[in-house]
C-alpha cells in the first residue's frame, strides 16, 4: 500500500535541460570559452550545480569523480546565469501534470528530492507551476548527505510522517535507484530523463513507467 510518493525534480517532473544550457554558456562566456553542446548538459546533470561545473569545464562526466571544488569564480558565474534563466525554458515532461493530479485524487502526500541547490529549487517549482502539488521539498544542499544517500528520503518521509516502506519513489538515475532502494522505498524509473548517458533499464527497480501517469495508473491497479 502506497501512502506516499517522492519525486526526483530534473529529468524526472521537468525537462530542464535548456535552462542550465544557457547558464553553463554564459559562465563559458564569462571565462572566454566557446559554448558547449545542449547533449553534453543532458549527460552532465545529475549530480548537483557543482559537480556541473566540474563537468562543463573539463569536458567530461569523469570530472565530478574528483573531490577538488570547482573554481570559485566558475562556480559563481555558473549560479549568476543560471538564477536569471532558472524556470524560463523548462517544462513538465509529457504525463506529469496529469499523474500529479492522479496521485493527488488518491489523496497521496508528494514531495521532491533532489540535487539541485535549495536557491533555486522552490522558484523552478513555482515557475513551472508544480510548487501546489508538492508537501516537502529536500535540496542537494539542505541536508549532511545528498542523492545517492537515503538520508533525504528518509527525512522527506519522517516530514510526511510515512514510513519509506509505504513511499514511492519516482527518479530518472541511478542516484534516485540507490537513495530510494537504500530508504527501504519502492522505486520505479522513468527513461526519458537524464541518468548521465546510461540506460535506467539495466537497474533493478521495481517497475520502468513512461511516465507520471502511467505510474499512478501501476499503483491503481
């Protein structure tokens, strides 16, 4: 019995993708670097503003495998761009809204759990109209420990006064797989977002849905 759901934000609710484009290019910018591609992001984000960075200099998904900061001057060229375009190109993915009010008519408290930066997560939630269906919201930066670590989810269910046992956790990564798995939470996966270039068909969840509705629909039945 599900009482719950959990939701992870970038990838999974909203097609972000655009919005973090235009503030990596003008970080780029600022350094007197050329622009990087729009798939490149794709592949990049998931891991938090930081580790992005880390990324889009360095050309590479390796680079947030090594534990130095980003340079302090990239990294505040990076959040500078990225408030101003924060919520102005992105969009719910094709379901989300119709599966937000499918878990809403079932009296389901929601919540998201994501990497991004407490800054900006409540105005991309509010920008893009979600902010209402949404009970608790846990940002990479708010808690010790991040995604992969259950630490937020467990907290997130602790606000939401459920047990993870009877949470449904909804991500697009391996970093949602292991945070909801690692909870004791059922997990399904959705393949369209942004799991840094790999497939979320190789990992064991629970269930792989093309989207929000359809796993209202899964839980439903």
């Amino acid at each position: 019995m599900i009482k719950a759901v959990l939701l992870d934000l970038d990838g999974t609710l909203l097609d972000t993708v655009l919005d973090l484009h235009a503030a990596a290019c003008g970080m780029l910018a600022d350094l007197g670097r050329p622009p990087v591609a729009v798939e490149d992001i794709r592949a990049y984000v998931g891991r938090g503003i930081p580790n992005l960075v880390k990324r889009v200099l360095a050309g590479a998904l390796e680079a947030a495998d090594d534990p130095t900061p980003p340079p302090a001057a990239a990294l505040a060229s990076f959040k500078k761009h990225y408030e101003h375009f924060n919520g102005r190109a992105a969009k719910p993915f094709p379901g989300v809204v119709e599966g937000l009010d499918a878990f809403k008519a079932m009296g389901l408290p929601m919540g998201v759990i994501t990497n991004k930066a407490q800054a900006f997560t409540l105005p991309l939630l509010e920008r893009t109209g979600l902010l209402p269906y949404i009970s608790v919201a846990v940002a990479g930066d708010q808690l010790p420990k991040p995604k992969p670590d259950p630490m937020p989810v467990i907290w997130a269910c602790g606000r939401m006064n459920v047990s993870p046992a009877d949470t449904l956790m909804i991500g697009d990564s391996v970093h949602d797989f292991h945070a909801g798995k690692n909870a004791g939470c059922t997990v399904f996966l959705v393949p369209y977002g942004y799991n840094e270039g790999q497939d979320v068909r190789g990992l064991a969840a629970d269930a792989i849905v093309g989207s929000l509705l359809e796993a209202a629909q899964h839980i439903q039945a």
